[in-house]
C-alpha cells in the first residue's frame, strides 16, 4: 500500500493538472470569441536559396556550362564582385545591395549572364591550354559565334560580356552580320536582280551581306595580334532611308586596338546550314535562291568560330514580332523617329521565318558548320527573354 505522503503528492499533482487544462480550455475559448484580425496583404518577396552560393547553383545553366557547386564556393568572391559589374552598367538602383534587386535581375545576373561569362573564359583557357605554346595559334583570340534570334537580347548581351572580360583584364571586339550589310545600293541591286522575291527585296537574308567585308575584318581581329595596332570595326546605320538601313561612313566606326582576347561575332542566322534546293523549296518557293548564297556562308565567316553560343526561343520564333517592334520603337525614340513603322516591322520580320523554319531544325540537330563537341553551349529563353528554367541541352549531333 502506497504512505500517506505518496497519496498527498498523487492529489496535487492531479489539482495542477486540472488548473493547467482548465486555463488551456480558457483560453482557446477566448480566442475564438475575439473577433479575428484580417491578414494586411503584403507583396511576397521571392524565397533565397539560404546562401548565396546556392542561389547561383540553381540556374538551370549549371550543367551545360560544367560550372560545379565546389567551383562557385572557392569563387564566391568574384562572382559578387563581377555582379556589382553587371548591376551598374545594367543601371539597378543598388550596386552593392542585392537584397533591392528584383528577382529578374538577380536571375538575369548571378543565373543568365556569369554562368556564360565563366563558360567562355574557360573556353578561352582551354584554348590557350591546347595550343602549343610559341605558335601562332597560341596567340589568336577566341571567337565566339553567338547564333540568336532577332531582338532576344543578345546586343545586351555582348555588351555584357564585354564589360565582365574587360573586368578581369580581358579585351573583347564584338561584331555583328548586321555590320556587314550591303551598302543601301548593293541592296537595291540584288532586289532588282531577284525582282519577285520577298526574302531578298530587304536586308536580312542570306545575300544581303557582303562576305567579303566580314572575312576581312574576322581576318584581321584573328590575325593582326602585333601590340598597339588599330582595326576599324564596320557599322551599319539602320535608321537611314527610312529604316531601309545603310552602311555608315568609315568616319564612323569604332576601332580596337591589339591584342585582343575574345572576339563575340554575333548574328541571327550565323551558323545556320543550307539544307538543299529541294527542301528550300518546300518552305517557300523564295528560299531557294537564299539557301544558294547560304553556301557560301560556311567557309567565309562561320569557320572563324571556335566556340559557339546558340540562343533559342523555348517557343519557337513568332515571339520575333514582338521583340522587333520593341527593338524598332526603342530605335524610333533615339533617333527622333528616323526608323520602321509597326506595320514595316511586320512586313520585315515576315521575310525571315521562312529561313527560321528551314534551318533552325538543323542547328538543333547538329549545330553549326565545324562546331565540336563541349564547344557549344545552347540557352533556352522565353518570350519575357528570361532564362528557361528547363535548358534544351546541346545539339544532340555533339551531345
């Protein structure tokens, strides 16, 4: 039989725990009885990863430029210095705050544009690791062909990476196939020599360009290392001629001096493969006569690239019409109205998705002329021109 004492303790440890339930059962009662205070709206800030080096690792770029999460942490550090790059040329309200920056300029930065940075200048080591050293080679600049659609962002883009190159002490040349336009004559000759053909009355279309000039300026950016000497780079005006566009005066183009380190030779149809008269043909009975001068693409411009950036449209390329009339009305306030009106844009763009249709299958397939396997990197956007989170992989000729 349990003491006296023993039977005392077992009361009051039941007296406590009936107060205990009866003050829980008080005070549910309570606030079920008070009126309930209404949830002030607020807007949700986007969750972070809980650092920051897990936030970088989650572009969905990761994979497809062999960036590794232990490579991230031992280069935090210039991965936020180069951010700070980015935020001010991209002009953010905050260079050193990052925690003010909206969740499309954070992904824009540490997910879209670093990962290609660091992509490229590890193809340029790699580049300089494999050639032999004192040859010529050895000293010639990495060429980086950057296939994207029109108006995707990719003139944001090179300018980017020029400025993140040139923030770690590299020097970049970027040119475009629009620098290398026929003169606004050569433009009207060839559409009096095609008279009927849509894809070949305006700049845009393979035979519009002037190879000739390409070659020579690709020539001389690869070849003319010697310290100190000045390459005029060509630049073509497309507000002229009421937005038929124009080569401007020599007077007016930029030059870069030697040696140079990276050259971003960018353009929609760079790299595009002609796919035979037959198959021309059954897209559109114009393309033929562009697939022919396409031809000759392949020898004069595209084997200058070592390395490729294909950009793609996660949604095909109708969402061209949209960033072309936004690019053309950005164009038609710099310069005082000089440029295409909306219903020219339209017109325009319509003489290019024949070309899209007949030769992007191919880039997907294989990727451009002479591209090497671990040398192509594909980027996935959509039609906001943000990153795709799910990355369509390289061509799956050199996957």
């Amino acid at each position: 039989m349990r003491s006296k004492l023993e039977r005392a303790r077992e009361r009051e440890r039941k007296k406590r725990k009936k107060k205990m339930e009866d003050r829980h059962s008080l005070e549910t009662t309570n606030q079920n009885l008070s009126p309930r205070k209404k949830k002030t709206p607020t807007s949700k800030k986007p969750s972070l990863p809980k650092t920051q080096t897990e936030f970088i690792a989650a572009s969905p770029l990761l994979p497809s430029t062999g960036i590794t999460l232990p490579q991230i942490s031992s280069n935090l550090q210039e991965w936020i210095s180069l951010s700070k790059t980015l935020a001010k040329s991209l002009k953010f309200d905050s260079e050193d705050d990052r925690s003010s920056w909206s969740e499309s300029q954070r992904s824009r930065v540490f997910h879209y544009y670093l990962p290609i940075f660091f992509w490229i200048r590890a193809q340029l080591e790699d580049k300089r690791e494999s050639s032999s050293s004192g040859s010529s080679s050895s000293s010639c600049p990495l060429v980086v062909g950057i296939q994207a659609p029109q108006g995707c962002g990719k003139t944001t883009l090179v300018a980017e990476l020029e400025e993140l190159l040139a923030a770690v002490g590299l020097k970049a040349a970027s040119v475009s196939v629009d620098d290398f336009y026929l003169t606004f004559g050569g433009q009207q000759k060839l559409a009096d020599e095609f008279k009927g053909n849509p894809l070949l009355e305006l700049r845009g279309n393979a035979g519009s360009h002037d190879l000739e000039l390409g070659s020579k300026t690709l020539e001389k950016l690869v070849k003319g290392q010697e310290n100190g000497k000045e390459i005029l780079l060509p630049r073509y005006d497309k507000s002229l001629h009421s937005g038929r566009g124009d080569r401007a005066p020599e007077s007016a183009w930029p030059s870069v001096s030697t040696p140079i380190d990276v050259v971003l030779f960018e353009g929609w149809m760079l790299g595009f493969r002609p796919v035979g008269e037959e198959a021309a043909a059954a897209v559109s009975p114009h393309l033929p006569a562009v697939d022919n001068f396409l031809k000759e693409y392949g020898g004069a411009w595209d084997s200058w690239c070592d390395s490729w950036l294909m950009i793609r449209a996660t949604n095909g390329p109708s969402c061209v019409y949209n960033w072309r009339l936004q690019a053309e009305r950005q164009l038609r306030e710099a310069t005082g109205g000089k440029g295409m009106t909306d219903e020219q844009v339209a017109d325009f763009v319509d003489r290019f998705l024949p070309a899209y249709s007949a030769y992007l299958p191919g880039s997907a397939e294989l990727g451009p002329p002479g591209s090497q396997k671990g040398k192509v990197l594909v980027v996935g956007v959509e039609d906001d021109r943000s990153l795709s989170r799910a990355q369509p992989g390289p061509p799956r000729g050199l996957a």
